[in-house]
C-alpha cells in the first residue's frame, strides 16, 4: 500500500505514537537499517566495505546523488566544492559577537543560519542547477566554519585550508593549522577522521535527521534547515552522547575506575544518571558502527602511540553491561558514540568539537534526505494530537481571576 492510499485508507483516523517509535514519515532509498540483525547499508552498500574502501567524498556522492561516482564526477564534484569554500568576510564579524566560552554547537548553528542572509540564491531550489548549486556551497564552507569556531575558542586567526588538499585532509589543517608553522599531513590521522566521518554520514529517520526533512519541508531552504538540524543533533541524547560519553568516562576515571558502581547507577530507576553510549532507538543488537570503531580506536591510539586509560574504562564498562541482566534484557549495547570520542580525543580534537565532527559527518545525510524529500515533492510535515486539555471555558477579567 503507497503513502497516498494509505493516507485515503486512514483519513480521519489520528493515531498516537510519541516519540514516533512505530511510524515512518517518509518513504526512502538511501539507508536500510536493520536493528535486529545489525545490519547498515547507505544506498545498498555494506558500511562496512564503504569504511574501508571508500573515501568520505566518495560517500558523500553516493549518499546525495545515488551511486558512486566515477573518477570524472568525483572530481567535478571535487573542485565545484572546492570553488565554494570562502566565506563572506562579513561573517567574521558575526562569530566575532560570541563569546569564547559559547558551545561550538550553537555557533555552527547559528552561523549556518546566518549564511542564507549571504546566499540568498541557495533557497529557491526549482532546477537542478540550483539544487546542485546549494549543495556544493553547504559542503564547501561548513567544514570552514566549523574549523573557525574550534580556532576563535584558541584564539587561534582564522583561515581558509588548501585546496591541493583533500576534504578531509583539508578540514584537518584548517582546524590544526599554526601560524609560522608548515603544516605537515598524518595519514594516520586522516584515515581516522575519514573513517568516523563515513559512519557518521547518515541513519535514515533519527531526531536530526527528520528535523531537516521536517523544516525543508516548509521550503525554508536548505541552510535554514541544516541549522536546525544541527541543534536537534546538539542534544544528549542524539549526537551530544559523544561529547557525554568522554565526561562520563573521565569522571569514572577521577572517581577511582570503579565501573560496577556506575552500571548500578545506571540501572537505578531513581538515579537520572544513564550510561552515555549505550543503548539505542533502533538497533536491538550490536551497532555495526561501534563494532568498527572499536576496532579502530584500538589501531589509532596503537599507531599514534597514546595510552589512553579511559579506552580501559570503556572497555571494562562494556564487559560488565553485556554480561548484566538489566542491559541484556533491554538489548542495551554500545553504541557508535561509546568509542568515537575516545579516537578524537587521540586526534587531539577539543571535546566540545565531537559533535561538530559528527555534524560534518552527518552533512551529506542531511542533505541527501533534504533532496529526496524536495525532490519526491513530499507535503508540508504537520503531526496531529490528541487535545488533552481544558473544554471550552469563558473569558474572565483580570479582576475576577
Ligand atoms: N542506560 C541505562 N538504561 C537505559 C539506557 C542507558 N543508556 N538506554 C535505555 N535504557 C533503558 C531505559 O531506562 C528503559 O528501561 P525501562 O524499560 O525499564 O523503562 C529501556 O532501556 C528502553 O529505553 P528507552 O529510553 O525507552 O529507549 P529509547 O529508544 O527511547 O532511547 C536512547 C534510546 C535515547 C538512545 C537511549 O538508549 C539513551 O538515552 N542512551 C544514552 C544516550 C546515547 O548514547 N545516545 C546516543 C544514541 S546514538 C546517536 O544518536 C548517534
């Protein structure tokens, strides 16, 4: 049955499901998720080949337009990004009014929305030259932007990165870049980035995802909708968890390692406390992205030398929430976000940035999901309710309440 029987079928009818656990909003081709089986596909593709074999680029085509691109598409899409990665100086000023101390977040939202005031011609996006248009300006100045939030909390000067660099190469020397200093690539470093960058590039119908979809849906344009969709990310619960999984870890650490006291916390219906990194919507088994880095969170911190302690207290909590009743029971696993943290911790990435970085991974989800959405020409999203509240009732004057 179509959406549009279904919707005759139903017409009338309201059915109530918070937190939409059991209702699609939308009909898609680009992610098949499978939660039981722990299986992750972005447009039938394995996340697991597309990890190892492919580049973020690559994804990011493969995401918005449908296949993989061939060497020829890859590098137009390659130098029409790289042509739209300046920013107007005038946004400068802009990030100059936030204080220093302001959450990456809400900058990179709020700047996001402020780019539609200097590229008012993303928002009518009737043809596909437009549409492609917008795209390729999102995907060129928000890695710019996300580096100069990170460099104004180090009063580092701005910049723009090198174009003879790759994407993701790129991103990494606008934000690491020092005055009087060569900078020089690490390829470990860049494959690790690569690799979370991919994984994190889209989950079908999460929170911020249908955010975007919900907001293009009103045709606000694509930026307006991306900011959005970054502050709906910003939350603990969504990709927050990274940024709270490394706070929880290290405050485990400074509390004497003792993982057993915090999963009986966490099990405490009375205790607000929840174990940050676990547990999740719609996977009931293993994560498959968490079971990649792991892996490569144990293979970076190895070639770049670093013991970190707080690998060792991810690890043990794991051991002791699968083994438990109450996390097996509710089929509470680790989840993407229990070990990207500790890999941009060894990246040397401020934790206030981890979710900046899940937003650049999530850019061409978002995108993608925005254009099937405008291009399926989907209606206005509108939710009904059940109305819980007062009958009618009469006006009283100020004097008589
Ligand atoms: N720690 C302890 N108990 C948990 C946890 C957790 N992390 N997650 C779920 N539970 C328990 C709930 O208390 C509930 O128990 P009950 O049945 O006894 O009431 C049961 O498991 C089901 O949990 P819900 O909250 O109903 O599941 P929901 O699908 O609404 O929430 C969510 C999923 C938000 C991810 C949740 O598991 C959570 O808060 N996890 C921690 C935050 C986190 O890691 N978020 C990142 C998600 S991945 C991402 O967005 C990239």
């Amino acid at each position: 049955i179509d959406i549009k029987t279904l919707r005759g079928v139903t017409g009338g009818v309201t059915t109530i499901d918070p937190g939409y656990k059991n209702t699609g909003s939308c009909e898609s081709a680009i992610t098949f998720l499978d939660g039981e089986k722990g299986i992750l596909r972005y447009r039938g593709y394995a996340i697991e080949e597309l990890a190892e074999k492919a580049n973020f680029l690559e994804v990011a085509y493969l995401l918005i337009f449908g296949e993989l691109p061939n060497a020829e598409q890859l590098a137009k899409f390659d130098k029409d990004i790289k042509e739209e990665s300046h920013v107007d100086e005038d946004m400068k000023k802009i990030l100059d009014g936030f204080p220093k101390s302001a959450h990456p977040m809400g900058v990179l939202s709020s700047l996001t929305s402020a780019l539609v005031a200097f590229n008012p011609s993303s928002v009518d996006v009737d043809s596909d030259e437009a549409m492609y248009n917008a795209i390729v300006k999102i995907m060129g100045k928000l890695p710019v932007l996300a580096a100069w939030t990170m460099r104004k909390r180090k009063s580092l000067p701005l910049d723009y990165g090198d174009n003879s660099l790759g994407y993701v190469e790129n991103l990494h020397k606008m934000m690491f870049s020092r005055p009087n200093k060569a900078y020089e690539t690490n390829k470990v470093v860049n494959d690790a980035l690569d690799k979370l960058l991919i994984l994190h590039a889209d989950h079908e119908q999460n929170c911020s995802t249908s955010t975007v979809r919900i907001v293009g849906s009103s045709h606000a344009g694509l930026f307006a909708s991306l900011s959005a969709g970054i502050s709906a990310l910003w939350g603990p619960l969504h990709g927050g968890a990274n940024q709270a999984v490394i706070e929880m870890l290290e405050a485990i650490k400074a509390d004497g390692g003792d993982t057993a006291k915090y999963i009986e916390k966490a099990k405490d219906k009375d205790d607000a406390f929840r174990l940050m990194g676990f547990g999740h919507r719609v996977y009931k088994n293993f994560d498959p992205r968490a079971k990649i880095i792991k892996k490569s969170a144990e293979e970076v911190l190895g070639d770049l030398g670093i013991d970190d302690p707080v690998l060792d207290i991810a690890k043990g909590l794991a051991k002791v929430a699968l083994e438990d009743d109450y996390f097996v029971k509710r089929k509470l696993y680790p989840n993407v976000d229990f070990y990207s943290g500790i890999i941009y911790r060894a990246l040397d990435i401020p934790t206030e940035m981890f979710t900046v970085m899940f937003a650049l991974g999530r850019l061409p989800g978002w995108i993608a999901q925005w254009r099937e959405m405008r291009l399926r020409k989907e209606p206005i999203g509108r939710p009904r309710q059940i109305y819980i509240g007062e009958t009618e009732r009469s006006f009283k004057s100020i004097a008589e309440r």
